[in-house]
C-alpha cells in the first residue's frame, strides 16, 4: 500500500493537482491520505488529510467517514480532524 501511495502522490506533486492530457484518473489529497493510513504511515497520512483542507479538494466534507480510530487516537490528527 505504500509503494501505491507514494506513486499516487508523486504524480499529484508532478501535476501540481491538476490532471495531465490523456490522464484517466486524478488523485485528490484525501485518497492520498487514506492509502498512507491504510499503509500504517500516519503521520503521512495527516499531512495529506491538512493538504485537503489547503487545496479544498471537494471531497473534505466525506474526511470524517474515512478515520479510523487508530488515527483520531494520535494527538495531532484529534485536534485537527477528530470531533469529540
């Protein structure tokens, strides 16, 4: 899930977040975000989840379906993304 991720935000960085002619598919920020949680690496994960909120990636308001405890429970994600 890693070598998916880093490949998904490398050409979100190479396209600057918008999509290339010919290119089928645009990764947004918080799809970026869920595979880094899906691959363990949090603290990615969270960088990308505050570069959805920057880029107003139209998906922000679904961020909340997609946490998972085990993220809402490290400090900086709950004050940042976790209600409660």
């Amino acid at each position: 899930m890693r070598r998916v991720a880093d490949l998904q935000a490398a050409r979100y960085e190479k396209s600057g977040g918008v999509p290339e002619p010919g290119v089928r598919r645009v990764y947004m920020p918080k799809h970026i975000a869920l595979r880094y949680l899906d691959a363990g690496d949090y603290d990615r994960s969270i960088d990308w989840l505050e570069r959805t909120f920057e880029v107003h990636d139209p998906n922000l308001p679904y961020v909340g379906c997609s946490l998972s405890g085990t993220l809402c429970a490290r400090t900086r994600a709950s004050r940042t993304f976790c209600a409660g």
